[in-house]
C-alpha cells in the first residue's frame, strides 16, 4: 500500500509541476515572434493576416487560449506544427528515438568511465595517474559541451578521418516504429562523437563526485568495524563503501540525466542530429509555437518521471528512508 500512495503522491505533484510548466511555456509563445511571418511571407496583406489569426485563434485573450489549449492538452492533443502541419506531439515523438539514444549512449560512456575512475582515484589519491584523472576532471568541468563537440569534429571528423562529423547514419526500424542506429555499424559510427562529446558533461563531475564518497565512506566507523571484522578488502570496498557512495550518486545521476536532454539542444546542432532538441532549434527559428510548447511539456515530463524514479530507486538502496505510508 505504501508504494500505491508514493506513487499517487507523485502524479499530484506531477500534475501540478506540469500545470506550471505548461503556463510558463504558454506564456512566453507572444515573445517569440508571429507564427503567420513563417507561414504567409510577406506577400500576404494585413487584412488577410488578421483573418488568419482569427482562425488559428491568436486575437483571443490569453486566458481563452490557454483554456482551449489546457482542454485539449488533458487529452494529449498539444497543437499542430505550423510548419509539419502535423499534431505537434506527434513530430516530437518521431525525434525522441534519436535524442533518446544520444543520452542512452552518453549515460553508457559516463557511467562506464566514472564509476571506476572514481573509485580508483579515492583508493589511490597520492598516484600520478589519481591526479592526472582529477586534473583532467577539472578542465572537462571547465569547457563547453559545444566547445567539445567541435573539437572532436574537427581532430576525428575532419583531421583524421576515423569517424563520422555529423547526421545519424544507418538505421533499421523496430516492430514498434522506433528507428535505432545501435543496429547498424553505420549507425553506430555516427554515435560516438555525439555521445563523447555529451558525456563530457557529466563524467569530469562524477569521477569527482564518486572520489569524494568514497573517500568519506572509507574512513567511517562502520567500514573501519567491517575491516575489523577480518573482511576482505574488496568486499570492504566495493560492498560496504561503495553501497553508501550510491545514494547521491544516484540522486545527482537522476537530475543530471534529465538535463543532458537540455544539453541535446547544443550536441544535436554542432552535429545535425535528428533529434529532439535540433527540432527545436528549427522550431524556435520558424517561430512555430506550438512545436515550441510541446517540446517544453515534453521534456518537462520527462524531468518529472526520471525524479519519481529517482526517488524510488533511492529508498530501496537506503535502508533509511522510508516510502510514505509504510510502517517504521
């Protein structure tokens, strides 16, 4: 029972948070430009244009464009693209597999790198190798995920050759419509750049993050009583300190994650990515505000799940905290 009340707590708050969201995103559509400049030209005369925007609704007040599209977005319809002339979801879903696989690929490289270098780094602080690491996370921190992008762009793209500098590649369609490039070895070529250069975001933090845990977990009383116990020192380690190093790993890991699909925003452009957030680029261009708001209660909710999951796997890796409703 406990679970059924974390979980309807949540989708209250997830309803809430998505209410405001929607709002903001709503609210920001006049500052963006007018949509008819896009779709008529300039050929068009005024009278015409008003007529136009009389039809789509934009000489409404506020408030009656925001119900009318509160209505219809309860029922997952957020508008029609004014340039795909499509449900604007509808575009936004055909380019989630590609921005989906960006940051599954880019989740892989960080979490394969930063787990054991982080833990490396704790256990060997005074090596040359520790501090080469920790000083290599520091310049990571310090660039730009775009000024990464272009730099491995032009050393491996255009100097030597080795890899794809842009587009998606080859790719094979699933049963369920989804199209993968982690299929094709073409596809999977033109993945690696884009996901080093994503990656790049997250692993220089939490090879910090996870050396600094670990290190606090090491020197506390109940690995010390664990040594004591005659334990053996891997188990020490990677049972025991590493479990606890977890927590706000996962924490962290779980927000993160949902940035690095902002972050898309920027890898996606330098290499003509296919994605979610290229199409937003367009979108922003275009001025087409109903592609622009559907992108932002996309993501939004894809925040909002990624915490709920968060915050679940979190109280079953901590003893400690307790899921609303369940007994002490």
């Amino acid at each position: 029972m406990h679970i059924i009340a974390f979980l309807i707590r949540r989708a209250v708050q997830a309803v809430i948070v998505m209410f405001v969201i929607s709002l903001i995103g709503f609210s920001i559509q006049d500052n963006l430009g007018d949509p008819l400049r896009e779709l008529v030209g300039q050929s068009v005369s005024e009278a015409d244009r008003e007529v136009m925007r009389d039809e789509l609704g934009l000489n409404d007040p506020f408030l009656v464009q925001y119900g009318r599209f509160l209505g219809k977005a309860v029922q997952g319809d957020l508008g029609n693209s004014y340039f795909f002339k499509r449900p604007a979801l509808d575009v936004i879903l055909d380019k989630f597999p590609a921005t989906f696989e960006l940051v599954l690929g880019s989740v892989v490289i960080f979490l394969a790198l930063s787990i054991p270098g982080g833990i490396y780094c704790a256990i060997n602080h005074d090596r040359w190798l520790a501090k080469t690491i920790m000083t290599a996370s520091i310049i990571g921190i310090s660039v730009p995920v775009f000024l990464t992008a272009i730099l491995l762009v032009w050393l491996f793209g255009v100097e030597l050759g080795w890899l794809p500098a842009f587009g998606r590649g080859d790719t094979v369609t699933l049963p369920w419509g989804w199209d993968t490039g982690f299929l094709t070895l073409d596809g999977l070529a033109h993945l690696i750049l884009p996901c080093i250069a994503l990656s790049s975001i997250m692993l220089p933090l939490f090879i910090r993050l996870i050396r600094a845990e670990m290190m606090e977990a090491m020197g506390t009383d109940y690995v010390r009583f664990a040594k004591a116990k005659g334990l053996s020192t891997p188990r020490v380690r990677y049972v025991h300190a590493f479990r606890n190093t977890l927590l706000p790993v996962v924490t962290v890991g779980g927000l993160m994650i949902g940035t690095l699909i902002a972050y898309t925003i920027l890898t996606e452009t330098v290499f003509q990515w296919p994605g979610m957030g290229f199409l937003f680029l367009e979108a922003v261009n275009r001025v087409d505000t109903p592609l622009i708001i559907a992108y932002i209660i996309v993501v939004g909710l894809i925040f909002v799940v990624v915490n709920t999951i968060v915050d679940f796997v979190y109280t079953l890796i901590n003893p400690m905290v307790k899921l609303p409703g369940a007994k002490s």
